[in-house]
C-alpha cells in the first residue's frame, strides 16, 4: 500500500520533482503551501500548475503568508523570481481551495489514519498546526522534512534555507513529539546530486512531465553553478519522499536535533548532536548516506510511467 502524505511545500524547482516522484510514489492527500522560495502567491500558484501538469486531482490549501516572528524571506537567486523560473508555463485554470492550510493538516490528520507529514519548504503551517492541535501529534505516521543539516549551510555556513527562512517554526517541529521525525538534511542531499546527464536522460523519455522535469533542471543547474562554482546540483525535496517510500536507499541515525533561533552566526542551524552518549532525547533520524544511483533510477522510473501527451 502506498503511503498517505500532506506534502507542505513551496514550489519550488525541487519541490516540483518532489510532487512529480510523490505522485506517483505515494497517495497525496492534499498538498499545502508556505511562503519560502517565492511569497505565497507564487508558491501556491506553483502548486497548482504542477497538479495540473501531472494530473493529480487533490485539494491545495494555500498557509502562511510569513514566518512566525521574522519577515519573509525568499531563494530568487536558486530559482528566479517565479520560484519555477525556466519553462514555458501554461495559464493555471484551478485555484486554491482555502487560504486555510493549517485547517487542512489539522482536519486531515484527524480524520485518516497514518498520515505522514512531508515538509520541504519552511515549516510555518506544520509549526502552526501542531500548537493549534497537539493531539496531532500523536496520529500521524510520522513526519519526513527537507531541511536542516549535520554539516554545512546554504544560506549562511552553518544554516539551511528551509530552517533558516522560519526557525522558530522549526524549533517547534522538530520539538513537538513527532515520531518517527526523519531529516534530509543538506549533508544528505549533497549526494544526491544532478548533472546534464539526467536532463538528457529525461528529453530520452517524451512526455510532457519530464520534458517539463528537463525544463525545470536546465534553470536550476545553470543558476545553482554560477553560485557554487560548479559544485554538483544537489536534489534536495525528492530525499524527503523518498525516505518514506525507500528508507532502504538510506543510512540513519537517531540523534538529538535542536534549532538555534537566536545566534549572531549560527540563527537557523540545526544542532546535530553527533556524541552518540548522553541522555538528551534522540529526537531525529537523520539520514547520512543515500544509495544515489538507484535513487536516480527511481526518479527516471517515475518520470517514465507519465504518459505521452
Ligand atoms: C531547500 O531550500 C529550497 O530552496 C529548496 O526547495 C529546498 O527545499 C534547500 O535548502
Ligand atoms: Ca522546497
């Protein structure tokens, strides 16, 4: 049986393939935006425009419009002013079916069972949710993010974006008693890296979700080089879904995993304890090694079994 997820996203070159690779991998129950890569606006426009591409019929709740304390802050440089900047986008016909995504994961939680959380923009609306209905908690599958990292930063040295955007938020997720909590983080995702090979590989396929896949990767290739001087492209929100749908790709490790919300240097890093003694609870299972060839071979899979339009 295919696991039920609420993805909460922000739309997005990478939450796009996450959607793409979800669809197929998962049953999606409803899919929720945040502010993050783009305002709001964009985020859930974005998500509306990728149920369309691939076909999916769920309900898309827009969230918050700003993190809890700090102004909203957005990834332009990573994925233009659109949040999807690079293919040629079609006029969305649906829209939003509330402006209420909190309600949507409270109610939705509550009323299924089993329900994994999969988060893979900044996590105001999960943060939001669990304070307004904590017995959620309790009744979720589990919770599966993008974000954080046991090693470097993107943003800053030490914090990724998706922690960094909301920390606050994040402080309260990754405290709330979510279980099982996994994490992948950009020590992860760093190895799950993209190059020109994968877009070819996608124009092989022909149809138009991957041509759209491919579309999407030449944008996010050539503005993620120019800042990183070349470095590998990694692909960061596909490693949340996959954690649920393949933890046997991974390698976790339970660890204890704080937020810092107020550092001068460090505001928005996760704090990995990696002493592996003591007695603070071992809140998080963070991945650390992900089989990325077979990952890449799923994805290709996943994209393949679009039909040809
Ligand atoms: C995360 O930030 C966003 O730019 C990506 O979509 C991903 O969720 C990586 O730090
Ligand atoms: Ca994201």
């Amino acid at each position: 049986m295919k696991p039920k997820i609420i993805i909460d996203c922000d739309p997005g070159h990478d939450d796009a393939i996450a959607i793409m690779m979800a669809c197929q991998l998962t049953e999606i129950l409803g899919i929720t935006t945040v502010s993050g890569n783009a305002p709001l606006d964009l985020t859930t426009d974005n998500a509306l425009l990728l149920t369309e591409l691939v076909g999916l019929n769920v309900e898309v709740h827009a969230g918050a419009e700003k993190p809890l304390l700090l102004p909203p802050r957005h990834a332009e440089e990573a994925h233009g002013k659109t949040g999807l900047d690079g293919p040629s986008r079609p006029k969305v016909k649906r829209s939003a079916n509330s402006s209420d995504a909190v309600r949507f994961i409270i109610d939705t939680v509550r009323d299924n069972d089993d329900v994994w959380l999969v988060p893979i923009g900044p996590l105001t609306n999960v943060a939001l949710a669990v304070q307004q209905a904590p017995d959620i908690v309790e009744r979720v599958a589990g919770i599966s993010i993008m974000g954080g990292s046991a090693t470097v930063g993107n943003v800053t040295a030490t914090a990724e974006f998706n922690v960094w955007a909301d920390p606050h938020a994040a402080s309260i997720v990754f405290s709330a008693g979510l279980q099982p909590f996994r994490m992948a983080g950009l020590n992860l995702t760093h190895k799950f890296g993209i190059d020109e090979q994968i877009i070819t590989d996608l124009r092989g396929i022909n149809n138009q979700v991957a041509d759209f896949a491919a579309d999407l990767f030449d944008f996010y290739l050539m503005s993620y080089q120019k800042r990183t001087r070349g470095q590998r492209v990694p692909l960061h929100d596909p490693c949340a879904v996959l954690a649920i749908t393949h933890p046997e790709l991974f390698e976790f490790e339970l660890r204890n995993v704080t937020v810092e919300t107020e550092g001068v240097y460090t505001r928005g890093m996760t704090v990995v304890d990696q002493r592996g003694w003591g007695d603070q609870p071992l809140n998080c299972e963070v991945a650390y090694e992900i089989d990325r060839d077979r990952g890449m071979q799923i994805f290709l899979e996943t994209m393949e079994t679009y039909t040809v339009s």
